[in-house]
C-alpha cells in the first residue's frame, strides 16, 4: 500500500525556509498569521447565508466599487491577524485610500503587505467562489518608518505571492519563487495540507476566460484574438471553450490548473484615454508572480506584468494572463491592431 505524506502548510513553509541559510524566521512567521486570517475568513465565507453580514455597507471604496460587508469584515480580520506580530512594517489594501500603518504599540518587521481581502465578492450572494489575493515585499526605505515608496514596486521585488479561494473547499496557493504550492484546509483538523506540489500551467489551453459583455469596448486586436478562439481548426485545438465565473481568483484558478488564458483588456471606448479594470499591486502582480513561477505568462498585451513600476497605489492594468503559448498568441493580436 502507497503511504501518503502529510505535510501541513506549516511544515511546507519550514521546509521552503530551510533554502535560504539567512532566513531569521519572520516570513515564516508573517506566513503563519496569513493563514489563521484565512481560516478565519474561510469560516465566515462558508456560514455567509447564515449571518447577518451579506449585503452592502452603502459605501464605495477607493476603486468605486460597491463595499461589500463580507469585504469589510475580510479587510479588518486580515489587518488584525497582522498588524501585532513584529513581521510587518506596513499594509496596503484595495478597500483603503492610503497605505496601512503598523499602530505604534507593535513592533515593526521588513515586510510589506498588500491585499485583496475579498476578490468577486460580488458573487457571494449567488454561492459562487470568491478569494483573497496577497503580495509580500521586503521594506525598501532605510527610515524607521515604512512610507508609500515601499509599496509602489514593480511585481519582479516581489518576495511572495499567493491567493486563497474559498469555494466547494478553501484552498490557498502560494510562492516564494521555489515552484508554486497548493494547500487544501482539512476543516476536521483545521489545518492547510498539501494536496498540489509543484503546480505547472500546461504550455497551451482550451479554456478562454473574459467578460464577453464588454466586447464593445475591447480593442480590435483582442476582437480579432476572441474570433480566432472561436474558429474550427483540429490542428490548432480550436474552438476554445469559454469559461467565465466573474471572480478573478476563481478563473486564474481554474486556468492555473487545467491551462488557459484569462483576459481582462482595457477599456477602449475612448480610444485616447483606455481605462484598466484590476489593481497591478493587489491583483495583477501577485498572480502574475503565481503563473510565471508555475510556466506561463501575464501581460498587459504589450509588456510583461512584473516589469510595471508603481506610481500610484491603486493603479490599473490591463491583464492577459495564463498558459504561455496562449498569452503570446494574444500578444501577436494586439500588436497586428
């Protein structure tokens, strides 16, 4: 009979610190509370027709959205796994203007945090999968106090990256640039265990993810690539199939498994002024961290999703993201347009 290694998240992270002869244990620390502000989340995600926390608040964050009380309340669990553990320096979150101090009581670390708390949470009243995307930087400053510039990086500094996705069960896969990782939380035992080890992207898909509803206001290079998607061609594999759930996470998951492309182009009704949709610092970077490591390939159509330099904390970009062969296809439609 076949022995099956259980490894927890803990003991995964352990072991991947083992790798670097300078680790002081922080990450491994930081790590650790990411997880129990997941569980946690997990918790309130699987019980959400049940409490009284669906709904909305009646406010708009930064970006404009709705604010979503399941939203507010993953922003404030994660700031409060966090914010006391020494590992830390400074938080960035999508649903806050501004950056997120540590409060002066609580020792400082060198890491920076950015997140989504809650991704597609629009979704929750429908029982559709939702998730919670995380970037983890070093601190870049040398003064005693952390300031913007440490979160306004390019996705390259970038030390890890992962997401959790709470659906039929709670998931969590991270990176630290050793291969990416996939954990599966065992409610029984409440804990994270290995169940995807080395997760790779097949090279090419037949899975297309993208909001066919705004095809008015695409490009005419990805008008051109969708149309190709759809064309008869055995040789090629084509017809893709389209697959679009509406939540980020759910979709980058899914084609991170089984091989595709997600798209979420600009928006081009305006030639001379496209409009982004997704956060380069809270989405884009994080998963385009997560594919590379994983074989395949995120880009804005034009340049690669890592190589964007911040200037503002809630800045757009436009996202291709998935299998390679898929994604440089895509590439050769966007700048035949």
């Amino acid at each position: 009979m076949q022995k099956h290694k259980v490894v927890t998240i803990q003991r995964h992270i352990v072991e991947q610190e083992r790798l670097f002869p300078r680790a002081t244990g922080d990450f491994t620390g930081l790590m650790w509370d990411l997880t129990l502000a997941a569980k946690t989340i997990s918790r309130e995600v699987n019980k959400a027709g049940l409490a009284d926390i669906l709904g909305i608040t009646g406010e708009q964050n930064v970006s404009g959205d709705t604010v979503k009380k399941l939203d507010v309340y993953a922003n404030e669990r994660i700031f409060k796994a966090m914010d006391h553990g020494g590992h830390l320096c400074v938080m960035a979150s999508e649903e806050n203007e501004d950056i997120i101090p540590i409060p002066d009581e609580f020792p400082k670390g060198k890491y920076v945090l950015m997140f989504d708390p809650l991704d597609g949470s629009s979704n929750i009243d429908a029982n559709v999968s939702v998730g919670t995307i995380f970037s983890i930087h070093r601190k870049k400053t040398t003064g005693k106090e952390a300031t913007i510039e440490d979160c306004l990086r390019k996705g390259t500094e970038q030390v890890a990256a992962g997401y959790i996705v709470y659906g039929s069960s709670t998931m969590m896969v991270y990176t630290t640039g050793q291969g990416v990782h996939g954990f599966t939380l065992d409610p029984s035992i409440g804990e994270f265990l290995l169940s995807h080890e080395n997760i790779k992207i097949p090279s090419k898909g037949k899975i297309y993810s993208i909001n066919e509803g705004n095809a008015n206001t695409w490009d005419e290079g990805t008008k051109k690539y969708i149309a190709y998607l759809k064309e008869s061609d055995a040789a090629t594999g084509r017809p893709y199939s389209l697959r679009y759930i509406g939540s980020l996470v759910a979709d980058f998951h899914r084609n991170l498994l089984y091989g595709g492309i997600f798209l979420y182009p600009a928006d081009y009704k305006d030639p001379k002024k496209p409009k982004a949709k997704l956060r380069l610092l809270y989405e884009a970077a994080p998963l385009a961290l997560i594919v590379e490591q994983a074989g395949g390939l995120a880009s804005t159509g034009k340049e690669r999703i890592l190589d964007i330099q911040a200037a503002e904390l809630h800045q757009k970009a436009p996202l291709i993201i998935g299998s390679k062969e898929d994604v440089l296809m895509y590439e050769k439609f966007f700048k035949q347009k």
